[in-house]
C-alpha cells in the first residue's frame, strides 16, 4: 500500500484522493499523535486545559470544505483550534510558534492548480514533521482504540482575528533596510500572498504595483505566480519597475526578475543573500545550505567568497533538518524556498522577497548587478520514465556516468537521482554551453532506459 504522506503532506485531487472524510480523519489521527506528552505541562502553564493548533489554507474554493473538515475532526478530538482563514504556508508556521500552540494544519496545494489540494503539518514551534511522525499519524487513522472526548471535553473553534497582524509585524520587524525609492511588481499567483505581501511591501516603503492578487477560488496558479515568472517578466518591463517578486500559491516560494526581465532562480537570490550575510558577520559558522540540485554556479560562486556550501537531497525539509544539526542561517532551494532561520522555521517567499530587495536598496545596485555574482551553468533535466529507480548502482550506467564525469572535468557535473514515488529516474547534466549539457543528458537518458527498462528481459 502507498504512503499516505508525500514529500510536503498529503495532496491530491480534492473531492478525488483528497475528500471531506479523508481530511477529518486525518485531523483526528494529528490529534492523537501531536498532543500528546511534553506538551502537557506547556498548555497547564498557560493555562490552557485542551490543545491549541492552529489551521489556515490558501484560497482554493476546495478550501473551505477541507478545512471545515479539517476544524470538524480536531475539535471532536478534543483540540481547540485557531482558523486563521486564508493565509500564506510559512504564516501558518510562524503562528504556531508565536503563540505557542500544540501544532498547525495548513490546507494548500503550493504551486499545483485549483483542482488539487493538500493538508500539511506543523509540529509545536512551526516545524514541518520528519517522516517517522507522519507515518504514527498514518498509523492512526487506522486505530480504532483511540478514545474521543465527550461533553465539555471537545474542542472549540474560534476565529484568529489577528492573525495577519502578527504576520505582518513579524516580517516587517526583520528588514535589515527599507525599500524606499524602489518599485516592485509582486505577483501573488492568486494565492494566499494576495492580502498580506502587498501590505508588507508597501509599509517596508517601496512602490508597489500589483498582478495576480485578484484571488476568485479557481484561478490560483492559473498563468501567473513563480511557475509563470514570463508574466512578472512582462509587467516589470510595462511599468519601469527596479524589480518584479514572484509567489507561488501559498507564498512559500519566491523567484525574481530584473529590471530587465530577465529570471532570477533561487540558486541566485542564496547567492547574494548569503554574500550580505557574510558581509555583514551573519552568516552562521560562513555556511550555505542547499540541495544536489542547485546549479554548480552556487557552488563556484560560494567557493570564490569562502563560505561552504553543504548539500542535502531534494526537499526543503531536508535543507532545514541540515540547517538545524548545524545552527546555520541560511538554506534553500532552487525552486524559491528560501529558509531564514533566525526569523522562519520553513521557506518564506514574502520574507525572501523583502530580503532581496532590502539588499538592493543597501547598496544601491540593481538587482541585476547583484545576480551577477553567480554565473550559471546551463542545467538539462531529463526524466526516464519506466525504469527501476533502485538501480542506479547498474554497471553500465555507472560506466556511463563516469565517462560523462571525466568528459565534462571541471566545467560540468553530472546527477542521476531516483524518484521517491515513481519508476522514474531523473539526469542532470550541468556543462559550460546548452548544447553539451543536452547532448551529455540525451546520452545518458538512453543508457538508463537501456540499462533500467522495467521489461527488459
């Protein structure tokens, strides 16, 4: 049988895989496995006779059925529960920490379209749950022994009224400059960053000038937002703005584009937040955290500043359960999750974006002169569809790959990585111009399905 949670919770299809049924007993089942033990004592001494969590979603019309779901199943496990309404991911986090609650329950598909959805974690203190909790929650929902509460003894749910206030506070209380002078386009991808990024951005002091932040239910996603930065690209462009910020659905993710148009991933805006940090003595123990997926640019360009660049697999959990074991500040993914972990205990797109900019309006560059810091290698990714992903430690294919290695030297690098969920194997060939990086990928793509095929004989 599958597992339940994927690499960020559950998601699916809602009212598909991902029904009003399935979403309360999992609050239930989250119930029982996150309230229970140590944090007792914490909810005496504040005076608290019930667990407390926190609950928000982004703006997806299957939201609010889930989430009812969701508030339905905590309370009648005896969790008295916060609905903040519709909030950014990494503001749900900060919440659950802020007030010391049990845990938080965030309903939000991130970047996939308005027809999915997903019910995510935050255990006490906004942390996203390692796997071996996931899989007790999943135990659980399978326990028939588990006792309900009856009588004075079930939740209550009651309205976060100031729940982006304290957001908001938050955010604004970690910027290192204002953003005075400055003009951003923010793309809010229709999503849960519509309501409070633009607030943010314009008491930080910039201009702002607004896409995508017209949320309707059904267009979260749609062409606009972080998956469609060639929009952000376009309006930077019509207006003159100094730089455009790009969210996804549930504001965890942040791209930018120049004032030129021209993207800039997450591998660029670590690279110039880190050099700041550096500069400036905050960068902790001089490290930068990021996956085996970031470009071999990052790490030439951290490698000529002298500050270390540790990998992690992919998945910005793991990009965080590094940061934590070595107390660093800084980590992220080239996909827009960015952790700060002096202010955020998951990745923040209104919190990197507002960083970034900062960074412009304290030194005075542009942003493209910031990105210049970092040049990056042309990156081919290719998916082989139908092979064993277990079988990477295959003869031929670790022939191949080492030819590959030995062809690129020092210009180049070569990853194959399995899928978690799939028989799928994904090549990545970084090399100094596009047209080796795919000729090296397509040559190694056909090894693997040669080598992998699930029917060969």
């Amino acid at each position: 049988m599958p597992r339940l949670f994927g690499t960020d919770g559950v998601r699916g299809l809602a009212n598909g895989e991902l029904t009003a049924a399935l979403a309360l007993g999992l609050a239930q089942a989250s119930a029982a496995v996150l309230t229970r033990g140590h944090y007792a004592e914490t909810r005496r001494a504040a005076g608290r006779s019930r667990p407390l969590a926190v609950l928000a979603r982004d703006p997806r019309v299957s939201g609010e059925f889930l989430g009812s779901a969701v508030a339905a199943g905590l309370a009648s496990a005896g969790v008295d529960v916060l609905d903040a309404g519709v909030i950014p991911t990494p503001a749900a986090a900060f919440l659950v920490a802020d007030i010391d609650a049990d845990f938080g329950v965030m309903v939000s598909a991130s970047h996939n379209p308005a027809p999915d959805n997903g019910i995510k974690f935050f255990a006490a203190g906004g942390r996203k749950l390692p796997d071996e909790v996931e899989d007790r929650i999943e135990a659980a929902m399978h326990d028939s022994t588990i006792p309900m509460p009856v009588g004075a003894d079930v939740g209550r749910i009651s309205r976060f009224a100031d729940a982006e206030d304290r957001y908001i506070v938050h955010l604004l209380g970690t910027l290192p400059h204002r953003l005075d002078g400055l003009h951003v386009v923010l793309d809010c991808a229709n999503g849960a960053a519509a309501a409070v990024s633009p607030e943010v951005f314009v008491n930080a002091g910039a201009k702002v000038t607004l896409i995508g932040a017209d949320p309707d239910g059904i267009n979260i996603n749609d062409g606009v937002g972080s998956t469609h930065i060639d929009n952000l690209a376009r309006a930077v462009l019509e207006y003159g703005a100094d730089v455009g910020i790009a969210h996804d659905g549930d504001a965890d993710r942040c791209l930018a584009v120049d004032a030129a148009g021209t993207p800039v991933d997450g591998d660029q805006i670590m690279a110039i937040l880190a050099l700041s940090l550096h500069e400036r003595g905050r960068l902790a123990a001089n490290t930068l955290v990021a996956t085996v997926m970031s470009n071999l640019g990052l790490r030439r360009a951290m490698s000529d500043a002298g500050i270390t660049l540790l990998e992690t697999a992919v998945g910005d959990r793991y990009v965080l359960e590094k940061m934590l074991e070595g107390g660093f500040t800084l980590g992220g993914e080239q996909s827009g999750h960015i952790i700060f972990n002096e202010f955020a205990t998951t990745g923040d797109g209104i919190l990197t974006g507002l960083h970034l900019v900062a960074e412009m309006a304290r030194t005075g560059k542009t942003l493209a002169e910031l990105s210049s810091c970092m040049t990056v290698f042309p990156q081919v990714l290719t998916n082989v569809r139908g092979v064993d992903r277990h079988g990477l430690a295959d003869e031929g294919v670790q022939a191949a790959v080492a030819e590959a290695t030995a062809e690129l030297g020092d210009s180049g690098r070569v990853l194959l990585r399995p899928s978690g969920t799939e028989p799928v194997v994904r090549v990545m060939v970084e090399a100094a111009s596009q047209a080796d990086a795919e000729r090296i990928a397509e040559r190694l793509a056909a090894v693997v399905q040669d080598r992998l095929a699930l029917d060969a004989a």
